[in-house]
C-alpha cells in the first residue's frame, strides 16, 4: 500500500506543487483584496470624521461668545 502511495507522489510531485502554487496564489489576492476594501472603509471613516469635527470647530468659531452677543443674534434673526 505504502509503495504504491510512494510511486503515485513521485510521479506526481510536480503537478501537486503546481495545484498548491496556484492555490496559494489565488488565496493571496483574494486576502490582499478583502484588506484593500478594509482600508477603504478605513479611510472613508476617517474622512467622515474629520469632516465633522471641521463642522463642529467652524460651528464653535461661529457661535455667539456672551450673553450679549447672543441676545443681538436672537434680535436679528441670525440665530
């Protein structure tokens, strides 16, 4: 049994080594491609955050600094 195992390796080595090339290759694109699409999503989630802290800084330069400057804003109609 073993030498018949033996024999059908032997002869078959090096397209079992080309089938696990081939796998091996196939198993690492999809990985690098699986992590590209995380660092998109990574990337997207940084860009959304900036964008509301940039609204949140711009909303805090813009707001009224006392009282006083409040109550003009509520006369005007700029609140």
């Amino acid at each position: 049994m073993w030498a018949v195992v033996k024999a059908w390796f032997s002869g078959n080595a090096l397209r079992l080594i080309g089938w696990g090339a081939a796998a091996l290759s196939v198993a690492a694109v999809l990985l690098g491609a699986r992590q590209a699409g995380r660092n998109a999503e990574r990337a997207d989630q940084l860009k959304k955050s900036l964008e509301v802290k940039d609204a949140q800084l711009r909303a805090t330069l813009d707001a009224p600094r006392n009282r006083g400057e409040l109550v003009d804003r509520l006369r005007n109609g700029k609140f």
